[in-house]
C-alpha cells in the first residue's frame, strides 16, 4: 500500500474522506490543503507525511491511482497554480 494511504488508514481516517481528500487534490490542491488541515492528523504523522511526499512526489501519482482517479487532473490544477 502506498505510505500516503497507510498513514492515513494508520490515523483512522475513512475511505470516503481519504476519497475526498484526493478528489480535492485532483481538482484544486490548495484546497486539498485545508481539506488535510480539518482531518486532524497528529502534527508529527503530518511533518512526516510531507517529508515523504517532499523526497518522493511520485507517491502522490501513486495514491491517486491506487484509489482509481485520474492524475492528468493534477498536473492540470498544477499547470493552472503556475500561472
């Protein structure tokens, strides 16, 4: 399993937010920023969270597969927030 998805899992968050967490992520990542803020992770799991994705963001493309939504809209919301 992905790391992103198993420290979630790991804080008990549920399928359906971790859904919508990655559903806002596609869409709009700031968003998808104050959707992570309102889970209420332990702040260390959430430093060690973005150390991960930091060193590796491909775990991020990972994720979205593994949940069965469409990257290309990621690097859509990334091309329009470089604007």
């Amino acid at each position: 399993m992905n790391p992103i998805l198993a420290m979630l899992k790991e804080n008990n968050i549920s399928n359906e937010q971790v859904s919508e967490l990655f559903q806002a992520l596609t869409q709009n990542p700031l968003a998808a920023m104050a959707t992570i803020s309102q889970l209420g992770l332990p702040q260390e799991s959430l430093q060690a969270l973005m150390g991960q994705v930091m060193q590796n963001p491909a775990l991020i493309e990972d994720a979205v597969k593994e949940l069965g939504l469409d990257f290309s809209k990621v690097e859509e919301a990334k091309e329009k927030l470089q604007k």
